[in-house]
C-alpha cells in the first residue's frame, strides 16, 4: 500500500479488521518517523501525518511490528526541487503549479517565503513566479520511486522498517540529478 494522503481509511481498515490489514506486504509513506527505542511513531511535522493524527496512530500501533514501513521524508523532497524546465512537458503542469502557489501565497505567506523566497517587489509586479528557481518538491513520485528504485537512495534501517529523507542531516539522496531524471 502507498500511503500519499492522511491515514484515515486505513485506520478504519486496522480497526474492523486488524488481522487481515496486518497481512499487507509493506507500507510505503508520505512523511517521516521518530524512532523510541524499539518502536516507530509518527512524525507529525509531516502534513500527510498530522492532518488525521489519531489515524496515523492507530496505523502506526496496529502495524509496526508486522508489516514493513518505508517512509519518504520532506527532506529528500526538498534535495530534488523541480524547475519550470522539469515540468514543462508534462500538459497544463506548469499553469496548475502556479495557481497552487499563487493559492499558497495567499493563505500561508510565511510558509511560502520560507519554500519559495521572493522578494515583495516580484510578488507585487506579478513577475514572481518567473523568478523562481524550483516549483515544486516531488513528494510523491519519490516514494514510489524510492521503492521501484531503492539503490537510488540513501535508506535509514529501523528493525523491520526503512526511512529516507527522515530529517534535515539525512536528506536520503545521494544524487538528486540522476534522481530528478529518473522522474
């Protein structure tokens, strides 16, 4: 199962039927872990993580000791941005991710800046998003990619389960070139 959303169905999965759902071959998951000891929890700095908390709870407590977890962090993410070039091929991509940010500006500004700096006079003349070096960060394709190519990556072994990208000192990417072209 990939897990590129908040946990919530499988969750409920885990609760009707916890004996089949700890049948799954592995867990691969948008968002990174705390490691206590033995077990794994949820880090909830990840948004996929937080937005249903008690779910990613209920995932991590049912499954941990049978099923293997892959997680892919913000921090691999954020060693493979993507420029306009990335995603020019790719039909309507560009547009979309300009009104994503153009929305993301708006709402969390403060957030915006610290992803994307650009200075007020860009943001004021509308030439802003002309000027950015990267678009986007491929949360998601890398996971699935983390998994059909794992040698690509620089993985974190936790007993039964694996991170990459779990935190800013192991970002998990040993070339974000070669990564970027994979995609």
């Amino acid at each position: 199962i990939f897990a590129i959303g908040p946990l919530g169905p499988l969750a409920k999965a885990c609760e009707k039927n916890p004996e089949i759902v700890q049948q799954i071959g592995f867990l691969a998951i948008q968002g990174q872990l705390k490691i206590h000891g033995n077990l794994i929890e949820p880090d909830f700095s990840s948004f996929n993580l937080r937005e249903d908390q008690a779910a990613a709870r209920v995932v991590f407590e049912t499954l941990q000791h049978c099923v293997p977890f892959k997680l892919l962090g913000k921090h691999a993410a954020y060693a493979v941005p993507l420029s306009k070039d990335d995603i020019k091929h790719i039909p309507n991509l560009t547009s979309e991710v300009k009104t994503f940010l153009s929305i993301l500006m708006d709402k969390n500004p403060d957030l915006f800046q610290r992803l994307y700096p650009v200075s007020e006079d860009k943001i004021v003349d509308g030439s802003w998003f002309e000027d950015l070096d990267h678009v986007c960060n491929p949360y998601d394709p890398l996971l699935f990619l983390s998994v059909a190519h794992p040698d690509l990556f620089l993985q974190q072994h936790h007993g039964l389960h694996t991170s990459v990208g779990n935190d800013e000192h192991n970002k998990g990417v040993s070339n974000a070139e070669v990564i970027r072209q994979k995609l």
